[in-house]
C-alpha cells in the first residue's frame, strides 16, 4: 500500500474528515480508485480502532472516539490546516495543487502519460539546458599508472567535474539555432603527477545562420598533437549553401519526419515495458511529485535488479534484432561478472506536469572493484525556457577554418605539393602555385 496515501487518509480522519469526503476529494484531486481509497481506509481505521459500522454510519461522531491523547496531538494539526486553508483562500486552488505536500503526495500520472509526452515532444520548438557530471576515483597507484616509478600499492585519487550548458531552437527547420559551453577540470591527489589537469578544457559552440563557430578557451594536453593554434579564437565553419550542407528541409518534411521518430520511439517503449514486465531486469517506481525550476514533476526512479537484468537484456536484443541476423550474447557469468562491482545504480526522471516534458534527469552509481579500486558517479540534467526563443550571435572576428588550417600547415603543404610527385610516366601528378 502507498504510504503517502495512507498518511494521507490517516491525517484526513484524525481530522475528522468523513470517509465520503475522503474518498470524493481523493478520486477528483488525485486520481486515486476506489478500490485503492477503500483498502487505505481499511488499513488506517483498523490501526485507529475506528472499524465498527456505527463509526462507518457516523462520520461526524468520529472526533468522540478520540481519546484525550489523540486530541491533543491533533491541535497543532488542525491549526494547521486552518491555516493552509486561508492562504489557499486568497492563492486559490491552483496554489493547493502545487503547493500543499499532502495534495501532492495524492497525485497520479495519468495512464497515457506516454502518449502525453510523445505529444509533447513534436510540439516543441526550442528548450535550454544544464548538465554537471562529477566522477571520483581512488585506488592503488599501479591502478592507474601501471608503469609508475612510485610505490604501486600507494593510494591515489583523480577527479573529473563536467559542465556543459546550451540550447537548440529549431522553430525554423532551415536555419536551426544552437549553443552550448562546456568546460572539464581535472583535480589529483598531490602523490599523483601523471594525473595532473592535462585533460583540463574549455570549449564554445555556437550554430546559427547554417554556419558553425567553435572557441577553444582552453585546449587540453593530448600529447602526440598540440591543440595551441586553435585556443583563444572563433573559428567558423561556413558551408558554401545549405542544400550542400545536406540541411535544407522544408517545415512539412520536418513534422513528418518527427511524426515518425515519436512514433518509432512510443512503439519502443512500449515494447521495452512489456519486456521489463515479464523479467523484471529494470525496477520502475513512481515517487510522488516534485518541483523542478519552480515546475511541479512527476518523479519516477528506475534501478537495476541484477538477478533479472541479463534475461531482460537477451530478450530486448532478440526482439530488436535484424531479421535473419543471428544474435550472439556474452555468457550471463561475464555480465554478472561486469556489474559485479557496480553498486547503487539509479536513474530519476522527472516529467512536467504542465507540459508533460522531461525536466530533469540524475543517473547515478558507484563502483568498488577486487583492486581496491572505488568511485562515484552522478551525472545531472536540467531542461527549462521550453518553446521560447534562443537569441544567439555570431562572433564579429570569426576566423574561417580553411584559414587556420592553412597557417598551421600551409607551408609545409605547399612545398610538398610544388616538388611535384612523380608518376614513372614522366610527368608529374599536380603541382599547386603557393
């Protein structure tokens, strides 16, 4: 039984609240059967001693029942449910429903909220977002650096913290709007230099107008190939048209070829949620509602139960499976043998009740090896400013990526191509003018 429906009740009846209201506001507001109501009210009056039918027949003595201690606890109660009535007096009802905890916890997602959301998604235009990805590792130096000169069984650690924002505006399929900053740090411990911030980087992206402008703020170390020429400085990538570009569509072929993907996608998920229903690899659970970015969002919460989880994924590659194609899976003792070292995995997906669109998704899981090797990961996503206009500017002192490419390596290209390269027919194959 749902504890915050029997909370629910049991608050509702200490207040004296008759079984009709209860079960009339819970239908109406929540969405709650009346075989579900019927069954929380069973539960609760037999934990009140509150089963007898003449207290079923008579509501409104309910409140004589109480015992003197039970009254007393009440009166901060119902004080407070004075109060929440007068704010709601003057915020309105809308308040109640987004507001009032327990009107919440009573609420359901609809049946066809999958529907919902594929609706949803073809509707929408443009919508912004914000993802932070923190990873912690820590284990034996040979772990990492398996050539290290320093003591191998020494303890070291290496973070990595992610943030990438951005948005897409594509209300006009011809000239799709985009942007996005991301930036990566790196943080070692101090016994750990092979680790140091080489993978530090800064990177901006901006697409308007079918032309793409990238800034590399800071350019990691990668070693074999500086990136150095390219820090500090927009470069554009500019296609001599669209229809060359392979991105001019018209708005009808769009909404059509959309049509299709939500279709596919919906069928899809619907086949997956029968799958996890016969073998259970994946544990859906609905955790009541939540405000994201001041927007009221169902929360569900997904985890893996690890004894079901290779039978479930067999069965999703046979029924996704090219026909005619034989399908080969890894022994289910390598699977186990992969997860055997992941641990609290969990992905929270909250969708809008207002729109029906997803407006945040956090995965998270830890990892602890027989090295002695552990870590952590959560990654994080906000969605927001859905269907609204996303203003962005090309850089003025854009460089063309023709142009770096040629200061980089032009010379050396030139001079390569002007020797000349001999055929064996006595004539050269090109030779370009600098």
């Amino acid at each position: 039984m749902n504890k915050q429906l029997t909370d629910y009740v049991r608050t509702q009846l200490e207040a004296g609240v008759s079984r009709e209201d209860i079960t009339r506001a819970l239908k109406s507001e929540g969405g709650w059967t009346e075989e579900e109501i019927d069954k929380a009210l069973k539960i609760v009056e037999g934990d009140l001693g509150n089963t007898s039918s003449a207290d079923q027949e008579q509501p409104e003595t309910r409140t004589e029942n109480i015992t003197s201690s039970q009254a007393s606890s009440s009166a901060p109660l119902l004080v407070g449910v004075v109060v929440l009535l007068f704010v709601g007096g003057i915020a309105g009802a809308a308040y109640f429903r987004n507001h009032i905890p327990f009107l919440n916890f009573s609420e359901r997602p609809p049946e066809d909220l999958l529907e919902r959301i594929g609706q949803a998604y073809k509707e929408l235009d443009s919508f912004s977002f914000s993802t932070q990805a923190d990873i912690t590792t820590e284990g034996p130096m040979s772990y990492f650096d398996p050539l290290a000169k320093e003591d191998p069984s020494e303890l070291v650690s290496m973070d990595y913290s992610v943030n990438i924002d951005g948005g897409f505006d594509v209300s006009d399929v011809n000239s799709i709007t985009a942007t996005m900053n991301a930036s990566m740090e790196t943080s070692t411990s101090e016994n750990f230099k092979a680790g140091s911030n080489d993978f530090d980087s800064e990177l901006a992206i901006r697409f308007i107008d079918n032309t793409l402008y990238i800034n590399l703020a800071k350019a990691p170390n990668i070693g074999f190939f500086s990136l150095s020429p390219f820090e500090n400085q927009w470069i554009s990538i500019d296609p001599e048209s669209s229809e060359e570009f392979g991105y001019s569509i018209s708005e009808e072929e769009l909404d059509k070829n959309v049509e299709e993907v939500i279709a596919q996608a919906m069928e899809v998920a619907g086949q997956l949620k029968e799958i996890n229903a016969e073998h259970g690899g994946f544990e859906v659970a609905y955790e009541g509602t939540e405000r994201i970015e001041g927007d009221s969002s169902y929360h569900f919460a997904i985890g893996i139960n690890k004894e079901n989880i290779y039978d479930t994924l067999v069965a999703i590659s046979e029924e996704f499976s090219v026909e005619g194609e034989e399908v080969n899976y890894p022994p289910r003792s390598e699977l186990e043998e992969m997860l055997k070292p992941v641990e609290n995995v969990s992905l929270d997906v909250y969708v809008s009740k207002s729109n029906y669109l997803v407006t945040k998704e956090s995965l998270s899981a830890e990892y602890s090896d027989d090295e002695e090797a552990s870590g952590t990961m959560n990654v994080t996503t906000t969605y927001s400013n859905f269907n609204e206009p996303l203003n962005v500017e090309a850089p003025e002192d854009a460089r063309s990526f023709e142009d770096v490419l040629n200061e980089m390596f032009g010379p050396m290209m030139n001079s390569q191509m002007n020797t000349g390269v001999n055929q064996g027919d006595g004539s050269d194959s090109f030779e370009i003018d600098s």
